[in-house]
C-alpha cells in the first residue's frame, strides 16, 4: 500500500509540474482538477481517512482555481502587450539607404 501511495504522490506531482501552454481563454479546468486531484492525495495521506481526503480535495480545488485565474490574468496581458508592442511597430518608412524609421504615436 505505501508503494502505491507513493508512485500515486510521485504522479500527480509530476502532471502538476508539466508545462502548460499560455491561452487568454479563461478557462480553469486543468488548474482545478490537478489542485483537487493533489489535495485529495495529500489530505488523504495525512489523514488516513476519506473524510480527509474529501477536504483536501475541495480545498485543493479551490487552489488550484485560483491560480488558474491568476495565470489567466497574466497570460492575457502578456498577449495585450505583444499586440499592443506590434501594433506600435507596424509604421514605419524605409529611407534611401534602407534604414527603417520608425514613426512615434
């Protein structure tokens, strides 16, 4: 049983490690369930019990949702930024020896 507790310890730790792409789609989904999915482990570990397990679970869901809104937030001004250092850059003229000149706004 403790061989299984820890390979299950060493899995959810490791899918909550993985690199997740940067989407402005507020969408929480995998946040939540890998923070439900890990608080369960953890609360049910520590608790030897189902009952520890369930609220390790709801608390870890509800971490996990949180940093799922905070990574959307930055994840969505990062894109404005981009868009917006683009958008900035887009005029611009080419002189007679092919230097570009950028015009202020």
């Amino acid at each position: 049983m403790k061989r299984f507790a820890l390979l299950a310890a060493a899995v959810a730790l490791g899918a909550g490690t993985l690199s997740a792409s940067a989407a402005c789609n507020r969408d929480t989904s995998t946040e939540t369930a890998l923070g439900a999915g890990s608080g369960a482990l953890v609360g049910g570990l520590a608790s030897h019990s189902i009952v520890g397990a369930v609220v390790g679970g709801v608390g870890g869901g509800l971490i996990g949702n949180a940093i799922g809104h905070s990574n959307n937030r930055d994840d969505c001004r990062r894109a404005a930024a981009r868009r917006h250092y683009r958008h900035e850059r887009d005029a611009y003229y080419v002189d007679r020896d092919g230097h570009r000149h950028y015009y202020s706004r």
